[in-house]
C-alpha cells in the first residue's frame, strides 16, 4: 500500500514501473556526470475529480496511466538536471501544471545505474546499489522529500558476532563468534527543511560512502548493531537530515563445508532475518 506524507487518500492512482533513459550521445556533460541518465519511475496522483471513476465509471477528468507513462518519457527529454530529486521534482510540477485537476502527485524513482567502460563510449550495467527519491507537491508547494539509497549488498570474510541471545525449545541456531556476514540494506534521507533534499545528489553520495566505511571497519555483535553505527555515523556526517531510515536483511550464506578459513558456502534458506531502525536527532 502506497503512502503519502500529507495524509490519508481516499483515491489516488498512477503508472509505476515507467523506465526513461536519456542518453546525451555527443558526451558534452558538466564533468563527473554521466552522459547516461537512466531511472525508473512510479507517478501517484490523487484528486476529487477522479472520485467519479471509481463510484459512477465516469473518467472525463481521468488522466490514462498510459497517458502518464508517455509523460515521463517524454518530459524526461526537458530535464536538464542530473539527479533524482530534482527530477521528481520536476516531474510533479509539470504534471500538476497540465492537470488543473491533480490536487497533488507524488514522484518516486529509483536510478538504473551504468557504468563506462575505460574512456570509451561503452556502459554496462552498475549497482547493485540504486539512488532513490521520491517528491510530493501538492497545490501549495512541497510537500515532502527524502532521498536514498536501496540494493546494498555487503559481505565480510569475518568480524560479525551472534552469540548470547534467549534460548528455548525453538533455538535451533548455535552461538557465533566469528562468521563471514552477507547482508542487504536500504536506507532512507529525511531532511529537517526539505529544500536541503535537492543538494544535486551530494547526500547520497556520503551516505553511500559512509556505509561502506562502517561495514569495512566495525566488528559487530548483531546487525542491529551494524546499522545503529551506521545511522549515527550518516547524523553526524550529514547535519541536515533530521532522520534517517535503515532496514537490513541478513541473507548470511550457510556453510557447505569448512577447513579451518578455508569454506565453501552457499545460499540461505529462503526465510531472511528483517530488520530495521530509524534514528532521529
């Protein structure tokens, strides 16, 4: 279920799942910006106008899904910008300036990552971490924020600890004082004053930074633990997000067979551990 910063809605609707890649094919971008700005899109709109759809079958101020999938493409084609904030942004106020009837619209996009390949033309696929967004604006302005990162996939030969935890007939997992750690995480950005969101991606970038330095250098006890360093790290690294968002999920690998360090491992049943924080100053 999709949720909105302003409130409860009694209708709302949109197209998701809208992929837009602009491509400046000539290469003339401002330096460290890539020519390949890819992202994939979900546009939410919400209105009275569009109550009589639901209740009579009458669509005279409808908007068609595929009418707001052509949108996105093609306005995607107006944005000078390079990151995803600005936009969502960008295409929240466009459509609400072309739809009188949209009361308000909420923008969420997650980057496709590329990379180039050396000094050449060429990108193959990047990630598996993705820069994430999403905007609402409504008729007096903005209306909500936040920036992200999601897909992080991390993994430590050792230094992660779960030992000492309750133990009862279902305990089935033994003590663990020094195991290789695979986990995933998303994180979200929430600012005290929401034009600090549009900082041309330059949050985003510390935080992606900042996860990695602490899962690189901090022994743990749990995941939780984990992620607490992390939050507290990306407050004080990151003065004007008033909160921040965390949720892991341990996908640690089982053990195939084990000499000494040397292991083979293999993938986890599908049941993961889930677990999240959120922290605020």
């Amino acid at each position: 279920m999709e949720q909105f910063s302003s409130g409860w809605k009694r209708n709302y609707y949109g197209k998701g799942d809208v992929t837009a890649y602009r491509l400046h094919r000539d290469g003339r971008v401002p330096d460290g910006r890539s020519p390949v700005f890819a992202a994939n899109v979900l546009l939410l709109v919400y209105g009275d106008a569009f109550w009589p759809t639901y209740t009579t079958g009458d669509n005279t101020g409808l908007v068609a899904t595929d009418s707001m999938k052509n949108f996105i493409q093609r306005e995607t084609l107006e944005f000078q910008g390079f990151d995803l904030e600005e936009y969502c942004r960008f295409l929240a106020d466009r459509f609400m300036s072309r739809y009188p009837q949209v009361e308000g619209a909420q923008v969420s996009a997650a980057e496709v990552p590329f990379e180039r390949i050396g000094a050449s033309t060429a990108f193959v696929p990047a990630g598996p971490e993705r820069a994430t967004a999403r905007v609402e604006a409504g008729r007096k302005g903005l209306l909500e924020a936040i920036t992200g990162i999601t897909g992080f996939r991390l993994l430590s030969l050792g230094g992660s600890a779960f030992h000492g935890f309750v133990r009862d007939e279902y305990t089935t997992l033994p003590d663990l004082h020094d195991r290789p750690l695979h986990m995933w995480l998303d994180l979200e950005l929430h600012y005290a004053d929401l034009q600090d969101a549009f900082n041309e991606g330059a949050a985003v970038s510390r935080a992606r930074r900042l996860v990695h330095e602490v899962f690189t250098s901090f022994e743990s006890g749990s995941i939780q633990q984990v992620i607490y360093q992390m939050g507290t790290a990306l407050l004080d690294a990151l003065p004007r997000v008033k909160e921040v968002h965390l949720e892991a999920q341990n996908r640690t690998w089982d053990s195939a067979a084990e000499r000494d360090r040397l292991g083979v491992f293999t993938d986890p049943r599908p049941p993961y551990g889930c677990l999240g924080l959120r922290l605020t100053r």
